[in-house]
C-alpha cells in the first residue's frame, strides 16, 4: 500500500491533542508510512498537549512501549522529562514483562510438545515478534493458547504439572450451567501462583463456525521458536480473529488497531485476500469495521476493492466502536439506566455483526454470567433466575474483587 496523504476522520479532529498523540503513537509505523506519522506526532505537540492526560491515555490503551518508541523515532520535539520517565518506566515494564512472558509461554509449549498436543499461540510477545521484530513492544496482560477442543481436558493436566492452577473449579456445574458454558465461552482461565501470570487455554475464538478451528489449523504453518513446535495461524486468518477480537470488545484499546495498522500498512497481508476469506466465513463485517477506523485514525486508505462495502457499513457499529474507543476510561457494567442501555446496544452490535447467532443466544450473553453460578448455585429448574440476579450478582462481584 503506497503512502498517501489520506485525512483521517472528523471525530479524531474533535479530539483532544492529548488523544490525537496517543493514537498518532499507538503503533510503529513501517517505512513507508513513517513520515505520515512523525506529522501527526508533531501536530499533537503543537496544538498544546495535556501531557498528564496524554500519559493516562498511554495507560489506559496499553501503548506504552509502543508509544515510547514511536516518540523517540521524532527529532526535535520537546517532551517534558516527568512524561519521558513515566513512559520510559513503563516501556521498561512492558519489556520485562514480556521477557517473562516468553519464557512461561516456552515452558508451556514444551509442555504440550511433550504430550503431542499441537497448540497455536494467539497475540501475545509472539504476534509483537512477527509484526515488529520485537517481542516487547505490544503489551499483554496474559498468554493466550489455541488447542483443539478434544485435547482440552489433557492440556489443562500437562498445564497443572508445571504449576498452573484453574481460575475456577468447575465441579459444581449443572448441566445446564456446563451447557451454557459450552455455547458461550471459549476457553479457560489459568493462574501461575509463582510466576503472577494468567493463561487462557482456548477451543475456538468467537466468530468460529462449527468447521472453523479445523479449517484454521488446516491453514496454519508448523513452526520452531525455541526448540518448541507451534502451529502458526495464517496471515489471513491471524488479520480476521484480530479483527473479530477488536470488534467483539467494540475496539475500546487503541493497541488493537495498531496492530492492524502495522499489518496492513506493512504489508503483512493483501487486504482483497482477507476480505475474500471473511466474505466466504460470514466474518467480513469486523474487518470492515477496521478498515473503516484505520482510515480515519490512521489516514490508511481503504483499497478500492473494499470501498463500497465500507460505505455500507451501518452507522452504528462504527459510531459504537468510537465511543468505546474514545471512552477516557475502561468499558463496563454499571448499575444504572445507562448502564442497562449500555448493555441493550451492546446487544444490537453483537446483533448487526453475528446476524447467526439467534435472538435468544445474544439474550443469553447479554443476560447470564458463569461467574454468576460460583456466587449462587441455583438448580437448573431456577437457571432463569441468574438472569433477575445478576445486577445484583455483579455489585457482589464487585465487592468482593475490591476487598482483595
């Protein structure tokens, strides 16, 4: 893609400089778009930033390496040293955590290696390694790993001899709790007590099909990092579950689109191919949404094969998605009118995006909480009672997490 001087969105304009900069820094841009962004850089500088605000930002996008790297690449502008030190702590933090996390994830494929489980690393030092050559530049909070769903019950053992322990015992389920479990959620939770880091063990992502691991993991590429074997998603299939990944949280952290920014600007995929493989999986929605938003926070140009299907796109996802993005603090449940109006336009989104999921299926995900069943462990004959219960559920949740 040949860099262009493309405008970015209006809404981005409206913005404060201190949120035009974190987005300007949100990513590394390749060569051939560097220009482009050391501009936006200065242009945010000039127009009298709130550096107090800019660095909350930086923390709440979890950009902070990113953000740190991208700044220095920008000769002559002035940052205040109490701002260069609070990045450069936190850049040094992403840093060692990622070196951590290398090692646990060597530990934890090894693992798995030695029990022929083929297992797939989602995100991560790993995707920050492919996209930047640097697996300390993206910031992630826990490891993700993608097995087959018939090898969960293994992988869980193999995880729990190296000193892994399940977030929640799942004895207590119901058939109809394990039912919804099943239909809902896609993996399970894990905790190392020693070395403070969780990990999710995955089945599928959201927008699988039935067929759609198998396809994936039909598509992948065996690979070696370490001495480990892995199972390395495509380029196309890696751009479509970043993209259903964003979009299922509306892209409320700047990090997820500069991770697209850096591939399609990069030239790490075609875009017309990824468009092709989602149209055939029913997956093209969220990745219009991204090009749509990577054009105007980014100035990336949408291809001309593309075009039409993102003017198409209904106002409300992508209005959505800003505010998310926008929201000076991180998206959640509260108790209130608007938190109960927040929750029925979540509804619409998952709605216009997952148009297969049936009415009842969205009720469900918008209604119920597993974490609910540990709370109160009501028989199946009451299971529609979680539903009444849970924004009561949810203040006793919240409770409980502060008094830790």
């Amino acid at each position: 893609m040949r860099a262009t001087a493309t405008t970015t969105g209006k809404w981005l304009g409206r913005c404060s400089p201190a949120f035009q900069l974190m987005m300007a820094t949100s990513w590394l841009a390749p060569e051939s778009w560097k220009l482009q962004q050391e501009e936006s850089i200065r242009v945010a500088f000039a127009d009298g930033l709130d550096c107090g605000e800019y660095t909350r930002l930086v923390e709440r996008h979890r950009t902070s390496a990113l953000s740190w790297s991208a700044l220095k690449r920008v000769p002559g502008i002035a940052i205040p040293e109490e701002t260069t030190q609070i990045l450069k702590r936190r850049s040094d933090a992403c840093r060692l955590r990622a070196t951590i996390h290398l090692q646990i994830l060597r530990d934890a494929l090894k693992a798995l290696n030695t029990a022929g489980i083929p297992a797939m690393p989602l995100k991560g030092p790993l995707l920050s390694l492919e996209l930047y050559g640097d697996a300390g530049l993206r910031e992630s909070k826990d490891l993700d790993l993608l097995v087959g769903h018939s090898d969960i019950a293994e992988a869980s053992r193999c995880l729990e001899q190296i000193g892994w322990r399940p977030r929640q015992d799942n004895s207590y389920l119901t058939p109809r709790m394990s039912e919804f479990r099943s239909r809902h959620e896609h993996h399970v939770s894990f905790f190392h007590n020693t070395r403070h880091c969780e990990l999710e063990l995955h089945w599928r992502t959201r927008g699988d099909s039935n067929d759609g691991p198998s396809r994936r993991s039909a598509r992948s590429v065996s690979s070696q990092w370490q001495g480990c074997s892995y199972q390395a998603m495509s380029a196309v299939d890696l751009a479509i579950d970043l993209c259903e990944h964003g979009c299922e949280h509306a892209w409320f952290r700047a990090k997820w689109l500069g991770d697209m920014a850096r591939m399609v600007a990069g030239r790490h995929i075609e875009v017309e191919a990824v468009l092709e493989r989602a149209l055939e999986s029913g997956q093209e929605k969220p990745f219009l949404q991204c090009l749509k938003l990577l054009q105007d926070a980014y100035g990336l140009p949408v291809p001309d094969s593309a075009e039409r299907e993102v003017r198409g796109l209904d106002s409300f996802v992508v209005q959505r998605a800003i505010q998310k993005l926008t929201d000076p603090t991180v998206p959640g449940f509260v108790l209130s009118l608007k938190g109960i109006r927040d929750l029925l336009h979540n509804a619409r989104y998952v709605r216009t995006f997952w148009p297969r999921k049936s009415r009842w299926f969205i009720f469900e995900e918008v209604a119920f909480r597993s974490a609910d069943f540990k709370l109160i462990q009501l028989p199946d004959r009451l299971f529609w009672l979680y539903a009444l219960l849970r924004p009561f559920l949810w203040a006793r949740r919240r409770r409980m997490n502060k008094a830790k």
